[in-house]
C-alpha cells in the first residue's frame, strides 16, 4: 500500500501510545556503524553522546510519557557484533499491551571489514521471533531496518504494517526517522540496491531476460524465476506523482550523438515531496544477451501539491553501448527502448561502431 493512502500505518498521530522495541532503538552505535568513532564503531555510545537515539528522538517528538521502551532483544556489547543477550521477548509483549502501535527497531550491530563477515543473510533468529511474538497481540508492527547490508526478512514482513530502511544514518538518523514517522517530513528516498528475498535469489537489478525462466512443463521443470523483496529505485512517500508527456530529440541516432530526454512530472498529492526521477534503457536486440535495463540518468525534483515540472536529461548514444565478446566496446545498430517510470518511448541505432581501444 502507499504512503497517501488512508489506510496505511503512517504517519503516526500524536497522541497514540508508542511502543519501542528490538535491539537497534536505543543505541548510537547502530545509527553511526563501523567506522565512525572508532574502526568497528563500539564506542560510537561514548563518543555521540550529545546525539539521540531513535528512542530519545521520539521521546522528543511524541512527548517520553507517549513513549515505552522494551527491546526484548538487546546486543551482547562485550562480545562479537551479531551476539545478543538471553532474550526477553515477553517482556516486549507485555509491555505491547499498553501501546496502540509497535515500532521495531531491527538490524544490525556495528561492523566493518572482515570482523563483520557473515555467512547467513538472515536477520538473527531472535530478532525474527521477537516481531513474530508482537504480531500476536494484533497491535500494528512497523518495521525500522538499520543494517548495513540487506538482512532477510521475508518471514516477518508480512506481519508489518509499514517498513522502514534508514541503512546506517549516522549521529542525526534517529532524528531524521522522528520528523518522517510523525509527517514533519516526506520520504523521499529510493532502494539503492535490489533487496533480496531469498538466500539464493540474489541478483542485480540489471539482470539479463535469460536468468529469469519460469516453470516448464513435461519432464524437465527448470525454475529459475528471479525473487526479490524490493526492486532496484522502489520507495514510498506521503504524496503521489504522475509522469506524462514523454520526449526523446530525435528517434534516429549514431555513434557521437546526444539524445535529449525529457518528461513532466506532477505531485498529485496533497503534501509537497521530492521525487527521484530514473532513465532506463533497454537494448532489444545484441550480439550478447543485452541487460534487462539500466540507469541512465537520474534528478530529484522538489514538486508542490499540484505542481508540474519538467526533467530533462541528456543522454550520449554512446552510453548505450556495452563490451562485446572480444573485450571491446560496441555501439549496435538496433532498436533500443527507453523508460521513465510508466512512461516510455523507442529510438532506433542506424549504424554499428566499434572501438579499437580497451576503453571509450
């Protein structure tokens, strides 16, 4: 569901008790990362202080007595980054009885090079039956993911009304996610990567058409179809945006030309927002099997309600080319497609160019 619907979790009223759960709520050291105030972030508590946590940013923007603070599940600080302390996950469900609305802050502790190896996607058990146990007493979940890496959760994300990515903000990222969750301000942000759903389903955003085959018939069931949590550029806001009008300079190229790509953009919603604008391209037909798509070019745009405005991009045909089975770059004659959000438009190659050197 999207953010300006009437019906999602957020943002949260004031008013409405909170309760603030999972390892990650109450902790600099998770907000800052490997790093920062020392090489694997451990004093990061020490050092930041003066900054708050994603609990005491919200006591400060919901009022403390709004605010109850039970993590069920707490870090192990004297031992590895992913040991945690004997749970206390009752404690967590009790405390629930008392709050309209659930916020787990989940993820990671701080980490960084080789002491943060890892050999299991999956957010730690622990933390998995902590938000299993929660969903139980019908209270709505949403999920705060604080990692810096995708950790699994595809066995809990259902149970969440709303789920929120903040990676590694930094000293200012527990007050940055109060002023969201509360509508002071408008999410904005885009997934930087391809959020895995499974172990074994990791893949690129790009990945090729022939990756992906779905279930066969007769006897031989190759099932190779391509599972994602969330897709490369996904990412909700408290508004809605619309894309129209479409335009590409000239459907005909060749080596050495620019090609000007341009689109309107209208906040249909009722706040005002900022809108990450991503050019596709696709090659529809290559000596190689040719990437699904690939971004091109991106803009953000500050829209008001109601507000259009115009993103131009320009794009060098030569950008459209890729490396060919001998290690050298090629530009094909062939029909590319270009994409904007649901918009899209068709120019054509007429000539094929080859370059003689390793690089462009």
């Amino acid at each position: 569901e999207k953010l300006a619907d009437g019906n999602a979790i957020l943002p949260l009223a004031k008013g409405k008790k909170i309760l603030l759960t999972g390892p990650n709520a109450n902790q600099m050291r998770c907000l800052d990362g490997g790093w920062s105030y020392t090489w694997q972030g451990h004093r990061a508590d020490e050092f930041a202080g003066k900054y708050n946590t994603i609990y005491e940013a919200f006591c400060n923007e919901y009022g403390k007595e709004n605010v109850i603070l039970n993590q069920g599940v707490t870090y192990n600080e004297k031992g590895k980054y992913w040991e945690e302390n004997e749970p206390q996950i009752q404690g967590a469900v009790n405390a629930a009885k008392d709050a309209d609305v659930i916020v787990a802050c989940i993820g990671e502790n701080s980490y960084t090079e080789t002491p943060g190896n890892l050999t299991d996607l999956w957010l730690s058990e622990n933390q998995r039956n902590l938000v299993k146990a929660l969903a139980k007493t019908g209270k709505p979940i949403v999920l705060v993911l604080n990692e810096g890496r995708p950790r699994l959760i595809a066995d809990i994300e259902p149970l969440a009304k709303g789920i929120i990515d903040i990676l590694i903000p930094g000293n200012y990222g527990g007050d940055a996610l109060a002023n969201l969750v509360s509508g002071k301000s408008n999410f904005s942000g885009k997934m930087p990567y391809t959020y895995p759903k499974e172990i074994n389903s990791l893949a690129n955003y790009d990945f090729k058409k022939s990756e992906e085959v779905g279930t066969m018939e007769g006897a031989y069931d190759y099932n190779a179809k391509i599972t994602q949590q969330w897709g490369f550029g996904q990412g909700l806001s408290y508004t809605s945006y619309q894309y129209s009008n479409l335009k590409v300079s000239k459907s005909d190229f060749r080596h050495g030309d620019l090609i000007q790509v341009s689109v309107d953009v209208k906040n249909t919603g009722k706040v005002a927002g900022k809108e990450s604008v991503l050019l596709f391209s696709s090659d529809l037909i290559a000596s190689m099997v040719p990437d699904g798509r690939r971004l091109r070019a991106f803009d953000k745009v500050e829209l008001q309600p109601g507000e259009t405005k115009t993103v131009t991009f320009d794009l060098k045909a030569d950008d459209l080319a890729f490396v060919g089975w001998d290690g050298k770059w090629r530009l094909e004659e062939g029909d590319f497609k270009l994409m904007i959000a649901d918009q899209n438009a068709m120019i054509h190659c007429t000539d094929t160019y080859l370059w003689q050197t390793a690089n462009r």
